[in-house]
C-alpha cells in the first residue's frame, strides 16, 4: 500500500522570554491546514502590503497553533497509527524543528499533559486489551538517544555505545539495546522520564534545557493468532517515535566550541536525513534519485520510516516570534518538501508453520548426520574386535570394563585440558563468527561507497553533458553572428563557471575512492585473519579426538561442530542474500549512469557533426528533404550551397536548373534512385531495374572521379563537357572499386562544406564508420559509440595529413582535396575544442 508522508505543523506559545524581547506574532494558522509567515522586516507603514516579497504560505496536513492541546495534536496525527502498528505495520512519528520550538513537549510533554509518547502507549494497551481472546500479544519497548553520531541506551546507560546492524531481512537492528516489557502506561512514563533525564541537555543561546540529542523511542508488538489450525501468524509492528535535536543551522546560533561541534553532528544528521527526504519526495519524478540512508546513524535507523514500510508522521514545530523567522522559513520549507514522500507500506508477518518446518529439516537433518557418525563409529570398532568367541567376548567385556575405570581417572585428570580445548573450540567459532559478520558489513559499506559514487559520478556527468550543450550553442551563436572564433577557440572565455555542487562531487569522489582503499586493506587484512582462524579451528579439531574419552563427550563436540559450520553457513547466505540486494542496487545506478553517458555521446556526436558541417546539423529526415531537394535546384538551404554568388563556395552549384536538370527532381522521387545526389557533385545514378539515370553538377571536384560516357543520359547537350557523372552502384554490385572509391570520396566530400571557401576533408573511412555507428546509436551501444568518439576525434586530428595525401583511384593526388584549404585553417579549431571535449567525455566515461 502506498502512504504519502503526513506532515504536521505545530506553532507553540510565545514564550515569556520572546516577549520580553518584544517580539512580535509572525506566524498565523489560517484554517485547518493553513500558515502564513509574515515578514518581520517588512515596513509596517506599507499598509496595503504591496512588498509582501517574503511573506509565505505553506499548507499542510495540519495545522496547530498555540490552542491546540497534546490531545488535539495526538489525536489528528498519532491516534490512527495504533491500530496499524498493533495489527503488524510499521509506524513513525518524528518531530522536527529548531531548539526551542517545542519537540521534546509534544513528544514526552509533563506530567499534567503528557505527550505523544504516553498517550500512544495507553492507546496501544487499551488495543491489545481488546484483542486479548483472539491473540497473545506482547509489548516491549526500547529508549535510545543518538549524540555526535554515537548510540547510547537511554534504559541502560551503563551499557556503552550500541552498533547499528541489518539483519538478513534488511531492516535494521540496534546490537545490544535494552528491551523491556510492560503493559503499564504509568510505569512506562516513569521509564521514559527517567530515560529523558539521561538524554543529553545543555542550555544553549535559545533554549535553557536544549535536547542535544536525537531522542528514539521504539515499541515492537508482537501479535500471535490462535486460529483453529495449527498454522500460527506473528505480526510484528514497530513504532518509532523520535524527538529530534533542534535543526538550526550552526551559523544561526552563538553556539561555539562543543556547542558548535555538537551543531555539526546535528546538522549532519539533519542534513542526511534532508537529502534523504529530497532525494525521496523526487522519486517517481521525472529522474529516480538515488537516497543515501548511510550518511548517518539517525537516516539509516529511519530508513524503514522514511523510504520503506512504514506510514510516517512528522510533526513540524515553530515558534511564532519574529525573532524565530529564519529558523521558521527554513523549517516550514523543509517540512513542505517532506509532503511528497510517499511510502510503500506492507504488514510484517511471519508464517510461523513454515519456520518451524526450516527448524525440523534442520534438525532432521543433524540428527542422520548423528546416526550415520554414529554408526560408522560402531562399524570401524566392529570391523577391529572380528568375530569373538564367548570367553573372548568374556574377556574382552573385563577388558573394556577396566579400560573404562582407567578411562575415569584418566579422564579427571584430563577434564581440565578438555574443556580448554572445548572452550578454545568455541571461541575460535565465535571469533570466525565475528569476523564473518565484519566482512560482510565491511563489504556492504564497499558496495555502498561505490553506490555513493557513482552517484557523483552522474553529478559530474550531468555538468559536463551540460557544458558540452552550452559549448554547442556558443559557438552555433557565434557562428551565426559571424563574431571571430579567437575568444572560444583560445581561451575559456565564455566558459561556463563549475558550479559548486560539481566542485563538491569531485571531492566526494576523490574522498570517497580513498575510504574504498581503506576498506579493501581493512577487509584484506581481515581476511587473513580470518584465515588464520580456521586454520586454529581445525588444529584443534584434530586434537580432540584423543583427547576425549566418552562417546558421548564426543558426540557432543561433533554436534558443536557441526551446528557452528551450520551457523557459519548461514552467515555466508546472508552476507550473499545481502550483497545481491546491494548489487541491485547498484545495477540500477549503472543503467543510469549509462543512460547519462548515452546522453552526452549523443550530444558529442550532434557537436561533431556541426562542427564538422561548420553549421547547425539538421536532424535524419530534414537531411534526407536538403538532399532530395539538391535535385530540384540548387538549394540555399544547404550549407555551402550556391543561394548566394557572391559566397566562394568549394562546390559551386547551378545557380538556376539547368536544362534537362528538371527531370532528376522527379528521378529522385523514384523507386531505387539513391539518395547521394548531393549538391554540387554530378552524379549519374543508375537503377539496374529502371535503367534510369540522374546527373547533378560537380564542377570544381571534377578529374577527382571517373568520367564515364552515358549516351543516353538526360544531361543538357550544352554543358555536357562540364558535366561528369559518377556510377552509383547499388549495394549488390560489388565490382568496379575504383568507381565507387572515388563516388564516396566526392560524395563524402560534398556532404561536408566548409563554411568558408571549401570543406573540411572527412576520411571516406569515418564517413562509413558514422553511418555505421549511427544507425546503432538506437540500440544504445555505449562501448560502439565510445570507439566512433575515439575515432572521429583522432580522424579529426590526422585530417590535415589525410588530406595532403588523399589519393584517387589512380594514385594521382585528389585535386579536390588537394586543393580544399588546410582543415586547420577551417575547422583546426574547431577540432581541437572537439577533441578536448572527447578528452572530457572519455575521462567522465
Ligand atoms: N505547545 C506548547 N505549549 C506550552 N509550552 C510549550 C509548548 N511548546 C513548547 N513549550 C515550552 O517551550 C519550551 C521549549 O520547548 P521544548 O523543550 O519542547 O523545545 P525543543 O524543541 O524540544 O527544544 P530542543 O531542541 O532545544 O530540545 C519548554 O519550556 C516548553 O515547556
């Protein structure tokens, strides 16, 4: 099922303090759901408000003003999550909002009005108490506070600092925390109040009892149903409840020194869990964000309450005073933004039956394992004694007897060093335990840096596809606007400013590649410990057998064995189960970072072709339109075309249609007529099945091909010698090389003008290769598209030299392109920002 995130909005009373102060009201609930937060620094003589620049209204779910009682407040946010939470759904309420604002009172409130925390425990009991006919139910409950990143057991301070753990379903788990069970609301309160006062307080500048801490109440029911088969449900539903530390921003207080360290951890955590919520209300937009819940304990406890399964509350608290204006701007558009989280909600149930029935096979299956030793045992001794005859049999049982009593002595002599093997034996599963377990979180956190990555990664990639674009319009505009090329060409003039996020990503990832280097010599050297001992392990498994001295001592330890190589067994299919979940996880981040790439090829490959064409690149089918146009007349659209005289052109044209011309136009609508009769270059197409022929102009490329003699070709008698027409062969004639080396050579040629006074010279080679690779571009294959970048780029580069030796089919020097000006003089520029931008685009790829 899926939950929006319900956001609350709370304006506490102003305070003794603020009045003395002389501030001011600024914040007004308008209606239910309404709250307009005025401006203090508007002028109060503009009576008609025409400067209402700053002043805001935000609506939420709801919204309590200083009226409001913890009733009120309890009942329109928290009441409806008690059945969810009893009945196995997941369920949080958080309050957020600066120091001062009035968390800790909603959420624990006094004695004479109590807060959230009591009230829901009372209304939770009172559930359970009515479904008690029906099911067992169990409450129990856990306080913990999280100050500068660590976790300290609010119940049980003594017990240190508690670890954060995922367990094989993926949620999360707090090692070691205190769990207690009641089902009385009162003693409840004492816990909690006795709980409140270990919590870390300090005054600060804007609150005299301020919460340093984040503050989590969490309550697990467990449900079992007794139905009338033996197929019993559990349904477990948790209920967080978390009292935020104040969430100004350092800057914003006088806070210095551990006040300003604290304000850090604080604003980190605040900080994550703002990028969590922005990253979430994203999702299902437009771009699916990636959502970091590691950057902090408090984002990974509330990963299940924000991202997942759970219907979540935040109750958003403000002051009213215009001294609070600030924090309440930035409070109110913090919690607007968490409106469009929306969560995915599923009931927690486990299908007792079927665990039980994993249990059995387990069992069963330790207990043949038990047999089959146990009769092997029995055949190996069988197979030692032979058959014995009854006096044998007689003495031997005498034998045996005293072996037994030797045995006993022996064995209380030896019981001592037994048990220190037994107990070395056991600590050596446990410390591999132990060790397996590091390498798997060890390993997730790997995973999770190289997600954190290429998350900055796509930041990075999204900056330089964007440049990439405003270089393309820079120098279309500039182009256009025929402005010298030098600013753009020689400095970077003109180019975009990184912006800081950019900055930042780049120093993430630089971060983020050392922290990977220190978890792989981490996990290496864990590796090797662990290593070392399995090979403790087995040493002292090969001790034990002489060692013990009862079958059953024996038989004990091999089950030991076995259940801890069971145990470890189980470890390893988590830690796969874990890795596989992560991987998807981080499959996903590939595809878009491929998509991304994808993207910023594709706009490369547009760039390459304006810079190539020395103009705007127009799209597939407009190209086709210029080229079928090339027949009709002489076309200005096309660029280097002859619309206007007095523009040298490399390929001067017809400047009107040329007798007999006319009839290409209708040839080229014509079935098997190919598309290559490019402006400027004569062309004679000929179709094997219609013998049809059509002949456009090539003036200036003329001995660059070979002149063949049509007869009856429609060409005008009067300019026949300027003509020369150049066989297009289809695909399926393969013969005459020289013919179609030198057509794709003009044809190449002619495709791409220059802008002045000649084209740049592009390999007949990269031209195939474009229209090979671009036909893929569809199938989106990145490695292909990588390579035709690699290949054009340097193409560009040798084009100079290409050119100077381009040779026709004879070997006699292309006098076209020969003659055409250095690529350097043309486009040497324009490849050189070219082939710095492959630099870029390589170096994000
Ligand atoms: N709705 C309210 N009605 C009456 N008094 C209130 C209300 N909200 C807060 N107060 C009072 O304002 C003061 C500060 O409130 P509180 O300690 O709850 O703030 P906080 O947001 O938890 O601060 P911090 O983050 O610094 O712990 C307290 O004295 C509290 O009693």
């Amino acid at each position: 099922m899926v939950s929006c995130l319900q956001v609350a909005l709370r304006i506490r009373p102003l305070s003794d303090t603020e009045l003395e102060e002389g501030a001011t009201v600024i914040a007004h609930k308008v209606g239910d759901q309404m709250v307009v937060l005025m401006d203090p620094g508007e002028d109060p003589e503009d009576t008609l408000r025409t400067h209402r620049s700053r002043e805001k209204t935000f609506i939420f779910d709801t919204v309590f003003d200083q009226h409001a009682s913890q009733e009120d407040v309890y009942r329109a946010t928290t009441q409806h999550l008690v059945e969810g939470v009893v009945s196995g759904y997941n369920a949080t309420v958080f309050a957020y909002g600066p120091s001062g604002a009035g968390k800790t009172y909603t959420m624990l409130g006094m004695d004479a009005e109590p807060g959230i925390y009591l009230q829901t425990l009372a209304d939770l009991f009172r559930a359970i108490e009515e479904i008690r006919d029906s099911a067992d139910c169990s409450v129990s409950m856990s306080y913990l506070e999280i100050y500068n990143e660590v976790i300290r057991d609010l119940l049980n301070p003594s017990s240190g600092f508690l670890d954060l753990r995922e367990d094989s379903r993926g949620s999360i788990q707090i090692a070691g925390i205190m769990e207690v069970s009641t089902s009385n609301a009162q003693e409840i309160m004492q816990l909690l109040t006795k709980g409140n006062r270990q919590r870390t307080q300090e005054p600060t500048a804007t609150n005299k009892t301020s919460s340093r801490s984040h503050a989590v109440l969490q309550v697990t029911v467990r449900q079992r149903s007794r139905g009338p088969d033996l197929v019993e449900e559990v349904r477990v539903g948790k209920l967080f409840m978390v009292d935020l530390a104040g969430s100004e921003r350092a800057s914003q207080t006088q806070n210095r020194g551990k006040r300003m360290k604290e304000g850090a951890h604080i604003n980190r955590s605040l900080l994550a869990l703002g990028n969590c919520i922005n990253a979430l209300s994203e999702k299902g937009g437009s771009r699916a964000q990636y959502v970091n819940f590691r950057d902090s304990k408090l984002t990974r406890l509330l990963k299940d309450a924000l991202g997942g399964n759970s219907r979540t509350v935040m109750i958003a608290h403000i002051s009213p005073a215009s001294t609070y204006f600030e924090e309440s701007r930035t409070t109110l558009l913090y919690a607007y933004r968490a409106k469009n989280i929306k969560t995915r909600v599923k009931r927690n149930l486990l299908n007792v039956s079927y665990r039980i029935a994993q249990y059995t096979d387990v069992i069963s299956d330790l207990r043949r394992e038990i047999e089959h030793l146990k009769s092997k045992i029995e055949k190996q001794e069988g197979e030692k004694r032979g058959k014995p005859s009854v006096c044998e049999a007689q003495k031997r049982r005498e034998r045996e007897r005293e072996r037994e009593r030797e045995a006993e002595t022996q064995a209380e002599g030896e019981a001592g060093s037994m048990q220190g093997i037994r107990a070395q034996l056991i600590g050596a599963f446990k410390e591999q335990l132990e060790m397996r377990r590091s390498l798997v979180e060890l390993e997730n956190t790997n995973i999770e840096l190289h997600v954190d990555t290429s998350r900055h990664l796509l930041t990075i990639a999204d900056w330089e596809r964007e440049k990439t674009h405003q270089h393309a319009h820079r120098e279309r505009t500039s182009e256009r606007d025929e402005e010298p090329a030098e600013a753009d060409a020689d400095g970077d003039e003109g180019e975009s400013v990184e912006p800081h996020e950019v900055a930042l990503a780049r120093e993430e990832v630089n971060m983020l590649l050392a922290e990977q280097r220190k978890t792989a010599a981490l996990k290496a050297g864990l590796e090797q410990r662990l290593a070392n001992a399995k090979k403790k392990a087995s040493q002292l498994e090969k001790l034990l057998p002489t060692q013990v001295i009862s079958e059953d001592q024996r038989e004990v330890l091999r089950l030991l064995c076995r259940a801890h190589e069971l145990e470890v067994e189980n470890t390893e299919l988590q830690a796969n189960n874990l890795c596989r979940r992560n991987l998807m996880c981080q499959k996903d981040f590939v595809i878009q970072r491929y998509h991304q790439h994808r993207l910023l090829c594709e706009q490369l490959i547009q760039d390459q072709w304006q810079l190539i064409q020395g103009e705007a690149a127009p799209s597939q089918p407009q190209r086709d339109e210029a080229l079928l146009m090339v027949g009709d007349s002489p076309s200005p659209q096309w660029p280097g075309g002859g619309g206007d005289s007095s523009q040298p052109s490399a390929l001067p044209c017809p400047r009107a249609p040329v007798p007999g011309y006319e009839n290409l136009s209708r040839c080229t609508g014509k079935r098997g007529v190919a598309k290559h009769s490019v402006q400027g270059v004569l062309v004679s197409v000929r179709d094997p099945g219609t013998r049809t022929h059509m002949a456009c102009m090539a003036q200036t490329i003329r001995g660059a091909v070979r002149v063949t003699e049509r007869p009856h070709m429609e060409t005008p008698p009067s300019r026949k010698s300027s003509f020369i027409s150049l066989d297009y062969l289809p695909s399926n004639v393969h013969k005459k090389e020289d013919t179609i080396f030198s057509t794709s050579r003009a044809v190449t040629h002619a495709c791409f003008p220059g802008s002045a006074g000649g084209g740049i010279a592009v390999p007949e080679s990269l031209a195939r290769r474009r229209c090979l690779y671009s036909r893929e571009l569809g199938a989106g294959s990145l490695n292909r598209l990588l390579l035709l970048h690699a290949v054009m780029s340097s193409s560009l580069r040798v084009s100079p030299v290409d050119c100077g030796t381009a040779r026709g089919p004879s070997g006699i020097p292309h006098p076209a392109l020969s003659q055409a000006p250095e690529p350097a003089a043309l486009g040497g520029q324009a490849s050189g920002r070219a082939s710095r931008r492959f630099g870029e685009a390589l170096k994000v790829c």
